[in-house]
C-alpha cells in the first residue's frame, strides 16, 4: 500500500505560493514540482492508484472518503492525495 501527499504542478504556478517557495529553496530544501498525473506516474512503475487533488476531494469526487471541511483544501493549496497498491498484487482496494 502506497499513500501519498504530494504538490501538484499548479501548486508552483501559483503567485500566493511564491514566499513559501522562496524559503524552501534558501533552506536548500529539495521541494520540486510534481507530476501533472500522479496515477499516470505511478501506474508506469507497477502501482494502481486512485489520485485525487484536494479540488477534486472537496468536490467529493472521491467514493470511498467524504468531502473535507473547506478548511483543509484552501484554494491556493494544490495537492495531490493518492491512495495505491501493487498493481500484480490482490488487495481489499479491488
């Protein structure tokens, strides 16, 4: 099993990101951008996988997880949460 919270593209295009971006990078911290498909990603390397922007979750587009409060998706938050098992392996996801 696999569960991933990870930016998105967006997350780095995003101006209101600009001075978090800025202090990661003075401290030297590898915080690069993501895939535009984390499931594509994934799914090339052995993985099936379920993956979700936080739009996407407050929209409740996700069956298995209810919508979160407002709170927790702000609008300049753009991040992927992805739930993933081995693809070859039987799992209590199927």
């Amino acid at each position: 099993m696999l569960l991933v919270d990870a930016p998105h593209t967006a997350y780095f295009e995003d101006a209101a990101n600009e001075r978090f971006l800025a202090f990661m990078e003075s401290r030297g911290s590898a915080f690069r951008p993501g895939p535009d498909d984390f499931g594509d990603l994934l799914a090339r390397h052995g993985w099936w996988a379920e993956p979700y922007t936080l739009s996407r979750l407050a929209a409740g587009a996700c069956a298995w997880l209810p919508a979160p409060p407002e709170r927790l998706c702000p609008p300049h938050d753009h991040h992927w949460v992805v739930r993933a098992h081995l693809a070859d392996r039987h799992s209590w996801l199927d």
